[in-house]
C-alpha cells in the first residue's frame, strides 16, 4: 500500500486504520502540517516505510513509486483550507493540481504493480451557490468560487483525463476518486479547522471563534469516509465498473449546521468551551453543501455507521485521553476497533 500526505490528519488514520490490518504501507508527505499532530501522537510513521518528499517534485514521487512496488495507491496529500488558499493560490494549486498529475503519472511509469489507485478530492468540487439545499450527486457540474474548491476540481478532471488516456485497457490500474469532506475526528489539530480550534479553545481557556455558524455542511466521522476508501480501492481490484467518481458522506438528512456543531461540542466539554462570532475577515462560504452517496451505498454496499452525535463523542473521547497523557496510538487503534466491529454488525458479519 502507498498513502501519500501519511501524516495529515485523514492520512494518518488511513495509515493507522492499514497497519492495523496488517499492511506494509509506504508513506509520502513531508512534515507533519501541524504540532502536535495524530501523526507522531499515535507513532504512525514508527511502523511503515516513509518517504519526506513533496508531491511537487515528480522525480522524487516516481523514484519512491518505483521502490515501494505498491498494488494499491491512496493519494491523499493536498493544501486542505479555504483560507490558506486565498493567502497562497499559486502553491495550493501547484500541490493540489500539479501534485495529482506527479503521482499519477509516477502511476504510469513506474507503478508497475499498482491495480488500484483512489485520488481522494472534496466535497467542495461542486459548482455551489448555496442556493439551493439539494445534495450534490456525482454527475453535477464541477467548480469553485476558490482557489482550493477550484484545485479540487481541477483535480477531479485530471483524475479523469489520466483514466481515459492511459488507465482504461484491461491490465491497466483501476483508478476513482473520493469525494467527501468536513471529516472530524480524535487528532484533528490543524489550524483553521472547527474541532481542532474548539479543542485549543478548551486547552487555553480562550473562546472559539466561529465564522458562519448557519453554515451547513456534511459533517462526518473520519472513519466512515476512510472505510469508503477502503471499500472502494476493494472493488476496483474486483471490477473496472468502478473506476469513477465516488461521494462518501452522511446519510440524508445527515449535514448539520456550524452552529449545531458548537452548541454539541459546549455540552460535551461540560461547559469549559466558550465561543463568540469571529470579527475578522472570513472568505464567502456557501450557506449549503451536502452530498448524496446513493450510488456508494447501493453499488459499493457503503454506509456511514457513525452519526455525528456519535462522532463527537468520539472526538471529545479521544482529546480528553490526549490531555490524560493516555497512549494515544492505543486510545485510536482502539476506536478503529469498535468501528469495524459496528461495520460488522451492520453487515451482519
């Protein structure tokens, strides 16, 4: 297995939920994104095979697919904020578009045993106006009024354009995207992300700042997109049908407002968050976005176990283990543990 940006947040859970399944997995990111990090909290890197190289460089990239002999390939790395995106365009677009085209290129000339290959995008890839609270399907429009929403996009059509001209003949790689987004989750400690600023606001004492708390958006549970992901790069061994875009998200009805994240997060920290509207300046943000995993369900027999009120007891669980000093490697295998086993039991397995 390969993951690249292992020691991101979604990448690292990836990466543990892999080990655990007993994989040899090959790492490509650079540092951590943010300190501390689930990364180095849960020794991630302490039992795989690790490459500190950045997707923009594409002789590095192949030269790392070559040596890892990867059948199955997860390309996760990418500049993930809204914000950042306006700060630095250039470099969001250069990782998020120019770092698909490396990897999957390094796929095509030097991944001779890759088989399947899932890029993994974002729910922002949509053209949204927030008009409308409909839920996005995978044939809708692509775009974004952003940098980053616009590179996930762009990323989308490379994905396609790579599958088309060089994936498609029968012993080829299988290759998908995942579309998903808003993920929380224990170790989630980036900056400029809701859960990881409530968890600082705990720590420090200072209140959360909260920038559109009618926003809605399809909050979910890291573990239930990643066993998507899991699911998907699966099927692709089994059948090219697969090899398309894929939505991964809650069920309907499932997104949830900014604020009703917050009032939740409040009472499960028992009264020690405190938040307040953010004053400065906030990019435009659509008022909706929600997806429709229909197809995820019904071809891939996908579901998101997990509900967010479930979610947020997980993330709150998982902190409250982190400032008791607990073993945090032990606190997260242990959540993987009882999603597989809520996977099972829903499965009938």
């Amino acid at each position: 297995m390969l993951v690249t940006g292992h020691t991101g947040f979604k990448g690292a859970w990836l990466s543990l939920w892999l080990q655990s399944l007993g994989a040899e997995v090959t790492g490509l990111a650079p540092a951590p994104p943010a300190r501390p990090s689930l990364y180095a909290l849960a020794g991630v890197g302490e039992r795989m095979r690790e490459h500190a190289l950045d997707v923009r460089d594409i002789a590095a990239v192949c030269a790392a697919m070559r040596e890892a002999h990867a059948e199955v390939v997860f390309h996760l790395a990418g500049q993930p904020l809204v914000r950042r995106s306006l700060q630095d365009p250039a470099g969001t677009y250069a990782t998020n578009v120019m770092g698909t085209v490396n990897v999957l290129e390094a796929v095509r000339v030097a991944g001779e045993d890759a088989r399947s290959v899932v890029v993994v995008t974002s729910d922002k890839c949509y053209e949204n106006t927030g008009s409308s609270p409909r839920r996005f399907v995978e044939g809708d429009k692509l775009g974004g009024a952003d940098p980053y929403s616009s590179s996930k996009a762009c990323a989308e059509l490379v994905t396609a354009a790579y599958r088309r001209s060089f994936f498609h003949g029968q012993d080829a790689p299988r290759l998908a995207t995942a579309r998903a987004g808003n993920v929380i989750g224990g170790g989630d400690l980036g900056a400029d992300r809701l859960v990881a600023d409530s968890v600082r606001a705990v720590e420090t004492g200072k209140p959360l700042l909260v920038r559109s708390p009618h926003a809605v958006r399809p909050w979910q549970h890291v573990l239930n997109p990643l066993g998507g992901y899991l699911r998907l790069a699966q099927e692709l061994h089994r059948s090219p049908r697969v090899a398309r875009a894929w939505n991964f998200g809650p069920p309907a009805g499932g997104a949830r407002s900014v604020g009703w994240i917050v009032e939740r997060l409040e009472r499960l920290w028992g009264g020690a968050l405190r938040w307040e509207l953010d004053p400065g300046a906030n990019p435009p943000e659509a008022a909706h976005l929600a997806l429709d995993s229909s197809d995820a369900e019904r071809a891939l027999d996908w579901s998101a176990p997990w509900d967010l009120e479930e979610a947020l007891d997980l993330v709150v669980e998982w902190h409250r283990a982190h400032l008791a000093d607990k073993a945090m490697r032990e606190v997260s295998l242990e959540q993987i543990e009882r999603f597989e086993s809520r996977i099972g039991r829903a499965t009938g397995g």
